[in-house]
C-alpha cells in the first residue's frame, strides 16, 4: 500500500478491497468485539498497536492470552480518517495484515450535520513465503488440504498446550508435507492462521507460539526445516539465526546448505539433502536437531532448564519426533 490518502473512502487504489457505500450506526466505545473506533485525539502508534493485538493476540494484565480475532474492522469520522488510513497503511506494510472490504457512508449526527465515515476491514496475514503457483494447481488440491488440516490440527494443540503450560516454543514434525519443503511451509502457515472460536471443528490459532517444524522423505532425505519466531519474540531470537545455530551445532554449515529466498527473522526454512562431498549426511543428525535447538532456547531462557536425568521434554514437543 503507498502513501495514505486522506479523502474519505481512499485508503488504497492498489489494494483489491471492494469499496462499497453502506449506512453504519457507530457503537459508543472505542473497542467492542473486533471493531476499533478511531479517535483523532490519541495517536498513530496506538491503534497500530491494537489492531496488531487483536490480530496476534496478547497478554491481559493477569498474564493470560487473549485469543486473536480473524478480522478486525477500523472505524472513523471526519478528522479522523486520516489517522484510519495510516494505520491500515503500517499494518499493511508490515504484513500484519490485508485489505478485504472498504465501506464509505456519510452519518447523521445530532443538529442534523454529517460527517463522513470510513470503515476498513482487514484480515490477518500469516507469516511465510508465498504459496508457489504449482501448490495451487488443480491437481494438487487434495494433496494440499491435507497438509492444511493436519496443520491447522497440530495449531490447535499447541495452542492448548501453551495455554496450559504457559509454553512459547514448541518443535514437532508433520507428515503430510513429507519430502516437499513447500508444503512443509504450508502447514506451518496452517498451524499460525488464526483460529475462529465460531468454527465447529477449530483449527489453526498457534501464531504466538515459535516453533521448529520438520518433516522428510524416505532415511531422512531431504530433510526440510521450517522455524518460526512471532514477530514479538524476534528481539529474543531470530527464526533464521535460531536455524543457523541448529545446524551449526549439527556441524552443517549455512553455506552448504542454501536456506528458503524467502526466509527472514519471522519465518526461515532450509532442506538439507545428502551430500557426501561435504560430509551432510541428514539421517545422523535428524533426531539432535529438536535437543539441539532447545539447548539453545535454554541459554537464553526462553524455556526452563531442565536437570539432566530428567529425560521428560515433551511439553516442548521432543516426544512428537520420531523418523523411525
């Protein structure tokens, strides 16, 4: 999205949001449900910051998480708009979020003035690489919901998990995905999407928790790695140098093995394939690569230190690895 236009209803021509024209009556508080009622009185800052936690989800006064909303809806009137179209710009530019549904109307007041309004819809936008255009081929659209369901499953149970434990960092490894790196990453996607507690079967709703995903093929060849660090926790950790660490310990270095173009501090992924030339061989190393990278979350206590004839490291997903 470029640069915010201030004239009523204009936030994007470049977004593919419908603009539509719909009376609207406003709601008196500033936050009821997923709607954020914009004031020109408080700043840029403050609303980004609310429509980033809706959308991620947060912590209450009490330590406890706060479920993140699917959608949010901003409103605004008059002077306000334009700080409405700044903050949907920020929100967009750092890939919390995108466009779905642009609405216009003017609204009567009291004494028989009006003033125009503006309300933007935005839907939460998951970390991670594009989805290629092959995945989305016809063919491969049984292929994909599985690797989708079995994700948005895993999502699910990680996010009891931390609610029960009070957990920020989980490894585990899929199935489905298997061999292929680009279906690994969808069903990383899948576990972050945000879960909607309306839905009969929930599924998704782990984007605040960090993670390292594995899946592979046949003697652990390839073997496809997937980290991921909500933005929040990247000033802790990085989801590419947390890879680069794991590896390091495994004796792979960075250069032999090229990760995801798309990788970055939120979102990295790397598929390590046999090659005798530089002694790479994924089958030894497949089953260290979780103990390796809770060692390392450990040093900088992100997880709790654990004694070491206690061999119980389940809650941070060392049980759910096996490539027997």
């Amino acid at each position: 999205m470029g640069a915010p236009d201030k004239s009523p209803g204009k936030v994007s021509q470049a977004s593919e949001a419908s603009v539509t024209e719909q009376k609207v009556e406003e709601k008196p508080q500033d936050f009821q449900d997923n709607v954020i009622k914009i004031s020109a009185q408080k700043k840029t800052g403050f609303y980004v910051r609310a429509g980033q936690n809706f959308l991620q989800g947060v912590k209450d006064k009490d330590g406890n998480d706060k479920p993140a909303f699917p959608s949010i809806v901003f409103s605004a009137l008059g002077a306000a708009i334009g700080t409405c179209a700044s903050v949907v710009d920020i929100l967009e530019r750092r890939e919390v979020a995108e466009i779905t549904s642009i609405k216009t109307d003017y609204v009567a007041l009291d004494g028989g003035s009006r003033r125009p309004q503006l309300r933007v819809e935005l839907k939460a936008k998951t970390a991670g690489p594009k989805t290629p255009e092959r995945l989305l081929d016809p063919k491969m659209e049984k292929k994909m919901k599985k690797v989708v369901k079995e994700g948005g499953k895993r999502g699910v149970e990680i996010e009891g998990a931390a609610a029960m434990g009070g957990l920020q960092f989980f490894s585990t490894k899929m199935l489905e995905p298997a061999e292929d790196l680009d279906l690994l990453i969808e069903s990383v996607k899948a576990m972050n999407a945000p879960s909607d507690p309306a839905e009969e079967e929930r599924k998704g709703g782990a984007g605040a928790i960090g993670k390292i995903v594995m899946s592979s093929g046949p003697d652990s060849n390839p073997l496809n790695i997937v980290a991921y660090v909500p933005s929040s926790k990247t000033k802790d950790i990085s989801a590419i140098a947390w890879l680069e660490e794991i590896l390091s310990l495994c004796n792979v270095k960075r250069a032999d093995v090229p990760y995801h173009e798309e990788s970055t501090d939120v979102f990295a992924a790397v598929s390590i394939k046999v090659n005798a030339d530089k002694n790479i061989f994924p089958m030894k190393f497949a089953d260290e690569v979780i103990s390796k990278g809770n060692d390392i979350l450990r040093k900088k206590d992100l997880i709790p230190v654990i004694d070491d004839d206690d061999d119980d490291e389940m809650v941070f997903g060392d049980d759910d690895m096996n490539f027997d």
